[in-house]
C-alpha cells in the first residue's frame, strides 16, 4: 500500500510540475483578420495587418517571413510628427475627425518608423491597420497579388510563436 501511495505521490508531484512550467508557454494570444495590401509591379515593400489580443500582458516582439515573400519584416508605425519639432514629439491631431481638417498645422507630416515592439495589455484589442501600426516587409521577392497567401510568425514575449496565414487584397477583409 505505501509503494501505490508514493507512486501516486511522484504522480502528482510531476503533473504539478508540468502544468506550472506549461503555464507561460500556453498565454492566449488571438490574431483576426490578417491581409495584406496588393502592390504595384515596382513596390519593394509591402505591408501586413491585423487586430492582436492577449489573454495576460504581453510583448509583440517580432516577426519573421519566408524569403520567398520578402527579405526581412519589421514592426512600424505610421504617425503624425510636428516637422518643427526638433524632437519629433507625436502630435495629438491622430485622432481628429473631418471637421477638424480646418485646423490642421501645414508643419505636421506623417512618418513610419520601426517601433521594433508593440505592447499588449491584457484583454485589449491592439488594431495593425493603415496609418498606424503594421508589419512591413523589406525588399519583396515578388508584387502582392489579390488572392495570394503567404505565412509570417510573430514572436512574443511569453507566448510561444505564432504562424499566421495573410491574404492579400485591395482591402481589409469584412
């Protein structure tokens, strides 16, 4: 009887074990919507997008494409910049609506840059999208076609890596 209760003792003791080092490694990471933008016959570059989510905080830290597709991706941003600004501080005017085009300073200009990482709260919805942040791909093999699909896998913090699937079209799907 006390070899069962030891057996079922180191049983336990090892399944304890499994789920506590399983437990970052299985962070829920939800990606909708994934597509990229046709490109024109001399584009050189491309770009993906789509909307991110995490069950706990989380880091999107990368990604990686097939050379077959591009030679390298990166994390961007498109932003608004006050040209003026020797700093190159963000303005505010990201989030402004039709009726405040009037008043928009000439100065301010849009300019992607690598981020390199995007942060995921917990339980938000983080939105890749035109004008904002998006995967960019560097030196594509190929034009984008409508229809086409190609693999990128993101790279994260705590979850494990992520393959997606991108199709490519005119528009994001509905």
């Amino acid at each position: 009887m006390k070899r069962i209760t030891r057996t079922a003792n180191v049983l336990a003791a090892l399944s304890l074990a499994a789920a506590a080092c399983g437990s970052g490694d299985d962070a829920a990471v939800d990606i909708d919507g994934a597509w990229a933008r046709t490109s024109p016959m001399s584009a050189e570059a491309g770009a993906a997008y789509f909307q991110i989510s995490s069950e706990t905080d989380d880091v999107l830290i990368g990604a990686s494409v097939d050379a077959s597709v591009a030679s390298a991706i990166e994390i961007h941003e498109t932003r608004m910049v006050d040209s003026h600004n020797e700093d190159d501080t963000v303005s505010d005017d990201s989030a402004m609506d039709d009726s405040a085009m009037d008043d928009i300073d000439m100065s301010d200009v849009m300019e992607m840059a690598e981020v390199g990482r995007i942060e995921l709260p917990a339980g938000e919805t983080i939105s890749l999208e035109p004008g904002g942040f998006h995967l960019m791909m560097l030196d594509l093999a190929e034009p984008l076609e409508s229809g086409e699909t190609f693999e990128v896998t993101l790279d994260f913090e705590t979850a494990e890596d992520q393959v997606i699937t991108v199709t490519v079209g005119d528009s994001a799907p509905e």
